[in-house]
C-alpha cells in the first residue's frame, strides 16, 4: 500500500502534541435537522477538555443563503476554543451574493494559523457561480505560495480545502499538488464526500472526513484529528460514543517525491490531432474569470473574480485599460454606442466610457448583481440579487423601469424577443416581461417547486413563436412565447443548462451531461432531433452555451475544451484543449476564429486554419 496506516492510541502526553476537532459538510438551513446535529456536535466539543481549536472545512449552508450563513455562524460561535473556516461548494455555486456573504460573515475564505510549530492553511476551492468541478483560483493559489515561501521548506504544513485536491473533484489539482510539493506538507484536511477515507493526491497524503451529519444513523457526528511530532491519526467522534481510531499518516515519513511523472495529468494529445487549430493568443489576468467575454468594434472586456473589468486589443490580447469595482463580477458586460455596462457582487451597476475606462455612471443596488447585460436601443437591461430585474437608459444610468417580483437572484443573459424580455431566476421560474413596460406577461416553472430546479443558468432562445431552454432537470423544453404555455419536452438527451441558436433560426443546440452535443428542428410541434455529435469530453456539466457562427457550432467545457461542429452535419471538425479550467461561453468571430476565456484567468483568440487538401 502507498500510504501506512496507524492506528494509535492516546498514551501520556508528549511535547508538542495536541488534538483538534474537524467539522464538515454541515448542510444548515434556516429550519432543518441539520442545525441540530452541528448543535449536538458544538455541545460535545465544548465537554472535551483536551480539544485546542477547530477547524470548519466547508458546505457549513445548503443553499450558500445569507440567512443559512449567518445561522451556521451563530451556531458556530458557541464554541469555547477557537474555530478556523473556509467555504465549500454550496457556499459558492447557488449564492445570493455571489459567494461574498461568507466572507463577510466570517471575516474571510481563507485562514493562516499556526499551534505547536504545525502550519494551517485553508482556501477557497470553488467553483464561483458557476456548475463544474471545484476549481482554486489563481489569486488563491498565489496566497498559498506566498504563505508557504514565508514559512520555509522545514515547517510541517496541514492544508484545508472542502474538495479532495485530486482528479474528478478539482480541475486543476495538479497546479496546486505540483505548488506545494517542494514543501513539508504532512497531509490535506477536507470533507465533501460525507464519509472517512485515506487518499493520495498525487502521493500526498490526504484526510476526508465525515459530514455532521446523522444521515440514516441515529445520531451525527465529527472528527477528532491527533497530532504529535511522529504521527496524525484521525478519530471519529458519534455523538456520545466512544471514539473510533479509522486512520493515520506518519509526521516523519515523506510519502511523495519531486518526481511527477508516474501521476496522471491532463491530455492535451488531441491539439496535435488538430494541429489547424492555433491559440492566435492568450492573455493571463491572473484571477478566476467566470464569465464570458464581450466584444465591441475593435476591444474585448471581460470581468475577474476581484472585481476589475478589463479591455483587451482584440487584434494581440494586449491590455488597454481596467476599472475596478469592489465585488467578483460574474456576468457577461454589454457595450454599446460607446459604453460598457456591467455589474457586480458590489451591489453596483456600471457604465464605463468603452475607450477610455472611465466611469459614466452608476446605479447602487442593496445586494449583489450577478446578472449578465443586455442591451438594445440604448437600454441595458439586466437582474440582480435583490431579487429585481431592470431596464436602464444606456447613457445615463437612470431606470426606465424595474420588476420586483422575483423570488430568487438572477445571473443569466436576457433575451429580447419581439416585445419580451425573457429570462430565468433561481426561484424555479421562467418570467417574460413587457420590454416598454417591464410589467408581467407570464411565469413559467415545469412544475416542480425549489431552487435546484430552476431555469436559472442557461440562455434561452426563440424563434418562430417558439422558446426553448434547458434546466438542471435535464430536460429539453419548447415553451409558446405567447402565451407562456408549455409545447413539448424532451429528456432523451440528458441536456443541462445549455441552449443556442442556429444563424438561420431552424436549429437549437444542446450539450449533454456525457460526451455529445444534440440538435433540435427549431419548428416543430414535437421533439424532433436532427443529429447528435460525440465530441469526446466526457462527463459535463458546466453552463457553456453553443454558439454558431459562419457554419460551425463552437463550444467549450469545464475541462478546458472547446470544439467545432459543422452545424448542418453535425461532423466534429476539431477540438482543442487550453487548459483544464472552465470554459465560459466563447464569442464566435467567424467561422474560423472566436473569443474565449477561462476561470484559469486566461482571455484568448483561438484560430482555425483551413486543412490543404
């Protein structure tokens, strides 16, 4: 076996030996089962005398909701020995304010502490907003670097993260095991799959550890890790059980080497299959990007995971100027007649003048705005976290109207289609408004009630009477724009929360969840498919819309691919792999060439040129 297995126990203190409890995946809302087994496991903590401090790996909240935050953290303050936190999945992907509340709450993601000369470090591991694998921030990443050059190659170190750092979990574990091996790293502490287990990430050692809660036992429960200057040996803590030794790793043995090459990393084989394919170029912004880019005349704007919106030289990818907010921004900006308009977990909205980056105007809302920008005849419209929807003069900022009927944010692109804005909110529900008006025509849901449910992430389309999207139900649904009155739906294809349209309007596309991306006639009155493409990227679920232009159907991935699909045929015409991060929604130029960017922090052209027969 790869790792050794102790199973210790306590004997008589020695120096520099300590024990600590390790909660995780504790799931709480505002009214569930939930906040009573982290309140039974805070009771038991505070009973143990010999407990120095506890650490809180993530998914504290189910829904990731300011008032499940602020819960958790009221339970959490009960303890009588200090507490240490970072954020798991449910805190980042369905969050009201865009995953800022829980360092608001909480003072920060991140957390550096050190007891008996063993360091702690916790960090973020994502995704923001978006649905795909967990994902470390370059900004994250750097902190981390930073923090174990200061502390030197011979302090040992215990790193916290909510995913397990390794393949399937975190799209680029292997930036992170790679960063920190040439340090003293005695092993990663984290939770996610609700249950015990040693595991190796890329010969590292590794703790997962249990969830809170009880799930179909009679009582929840914890972990109690111990640590002396030879061994760490993890404990499982039932509430008012005895506790159960279930593994351990050495604090002497050194159980990875320098030596990368037996671990598995990405494939970047298929590039050399498509060697037409080429990066015109890529620019690095060194933070998350989780949305998509915009392009107007010549420039190219995108916003970061810190809150900066940056015009790039759409001919070399070369910085031109950035604005700075104070919140992530996550939603694709829209630029018109000279203005770029954009929002931000800040709670404002932006006009910045398109060539120069400077302010024009802004509109404070009370909570973040997530949503992406629409604009037409100089009218911005967009949704935000205050559960409201808005039409704003391009120009001046001043709100033409607004509807407050939402019961859960939005971060989807509007759709105008003929006298309609239409769009989806994580309420489960599809609205269309009257686009002079902003008054209610219709609201649409499949019929099934709660948040996961909604129509919330994909960009819906339309034509010829005709709206479609897909939602996290995994179902292909034709709605009549008039009327809001549902056509038809298809679960044959396994679609998630993706949607384009065909240039000549007689095609929808889709990407599955498992490999392939389907095509739909666009007007007909029943499902009727028209081929479906096994592009080969696995299993998927990132909200990446298929886009067409001059032809070809481009996409992207959660893995770092996009691709080309004849969009007639649906022949696979190439792929290509940047990374093995996000790829949000490109912007076809033509046929040949289109705009993407990455939450690895990259903007790029990618080049298509054509095979010499």
């Amino acid at each position: 076996m790869f790792l050794m297995l102790l199973l210790c126990s306590f004997g008589a203190a020695r120096g520099g030996e300590f024990r600590f409890a390790l909660l995780t995946d504790l799931h709480v809302t505002a009214d569930s089962m939930a906040a009573n087994d982290l309140s039974r496991a805070i009771d038991q903590i505070n009973a143990t005398s010999d407990l120095r401090f506890v650490i809180v790996t993530g998914d504290l909240t189910e829904q990731g909701d300011r008032a499940s935050l602020r819960r958790a953290k009221g339970l959490l303050d009960g303890l009588r020995i200090p507490y240490y936190i970072t954020s798991g999945n449910h805190e980042t992907k369905w969050s009201e304010s865009g995953a800022t509340d829980f360092a608001r709450i909480f003072g920060s993601d991140r957390f550096r502490m050190e007891y008996e000369g063993v360091l702690f470090l916790g960090f973020n591991t994502g995704p923001v907003i978006r649905m795909a694998e967990g994902h470390v921030a370059p900004q994250d990443l750097s902190w981390v670097e930073a923090q174990l050059a200061q502390a030197g190659r011979e302090k040992p170190v215990l790193l916290v993260t909510h995913y397990p750092m390794q393949k399937g979990d975190v799209d680029n574990w292997y930036s992170v095991t790679d960063a920190v091996r040439t340090y003293n790293i005695r092993a990663f502490l984290g939770g996610h799959y609700h249950s015990n287990a040693l595991a190796s990430y890329d010969g590292i050692p590794g703790f997962i550890c249990r969830s809170t809660l009880r799930a179909g036992e009679a009582v929840g429960g914890y972990t109690v890790l111990r640590v002396t200057a030879d061994s760490s040996t993890a404990y499982e803590q039932k509430i008012g059980m005895p506790l159960q030794p279930w593994g351990g790793y050495s604090m002497q043995q050194t159980y990875y080497t320098q030596d990368i090459s037996s671990y598995e990393r990405p494939d970047f084989s298929m590039n050399a299959r498509y060697p037409e394919v080429r990066e015109r170029w890529m620019t690095s912004l060194g933070r998350a990007l989780y949305g998509s880019p915009t392009l107007y005349q010549d420039r190219v704007y995108v916003g970061d995971d810190r809150g900066v919106l940056s015009c790039l030289n759409l001919a070399d990818g070369k910085l031109l100027w950035q604005f700075a907010s104070q919140g992530r921004i996550v939603g694709k900006p829209g630029a018109a007649d000279g203005v770029v308009v954009f929002g931000s977990a800040d709670g404002g909205i932006y006009g910045v003048d398109a060539r120069r980056g400077t302010l024009r105007w802004k509109v404070t809302t009370p909570e973040a705005v997530l949503g992406a920008v629409t604009i037409c005849d100089g009218v911005a419209y967009l949704g935000g976290c205050d559960h409201t929807f808005r039409a704003l003069d391009l120009q001046s900022g001043v709100e033409r109207w607004r509807f407050d009927g939402l019961k859960g944010y939005v971060e989807t692109l509007p759709l105008l289609y003929e006298n309609l804005v239409i769009f989806g909110a994580w309420d489960s529900h599809l609205y269309a408004l009257d686009r002079k008006t902003g008054r209610l025509q219709w609201a649409w849901s499949d019929g099934r009630q709660g948040m996961h449910y909604s129509p919330a992430a994909v960009w819906p389309v339309a034509t010829a009477g005709r709206l479609f999207i897909t939602a996290p139900d995994r179902i292909l649904s034709a709605i009549e724009v008039r009327s809001g009155r549902t056509l038809w739906r298809d679960g044959s294809s396994t679609v998630r929360e993706t949607m384009g349209l065909s240039e000549d309007s007689l095609r929808i596309y889709a990407k599955t969840m498992r490999d392939s991306v389907v095509c739909f006639a666009s007007q007909t009155d029943r499902a009727e498919k028209l081929w479906a493409c096994a592009v080969g990227f696995g299993y998927e679920i990132a909200p990446s819309m298929p886009q067409e232009k001059g032809g070809v159907l481009f996409g992207g991935t959660m893995n770092g691919e996009l691709y080309g699909i004849e969009a007639q045929s649906g022949k696979l015409l190439w792929r290509h792999k940047v990374r093995n991060s996000l790829i949000n929604t490109v912007v076809p130029l033509s046929g040949s060439r289109c705009l993407f960017t990455s939450s690895a922090g990259i903007v790029g052209l990618l080049e298509i040129t054509p095979k010499h027969p």
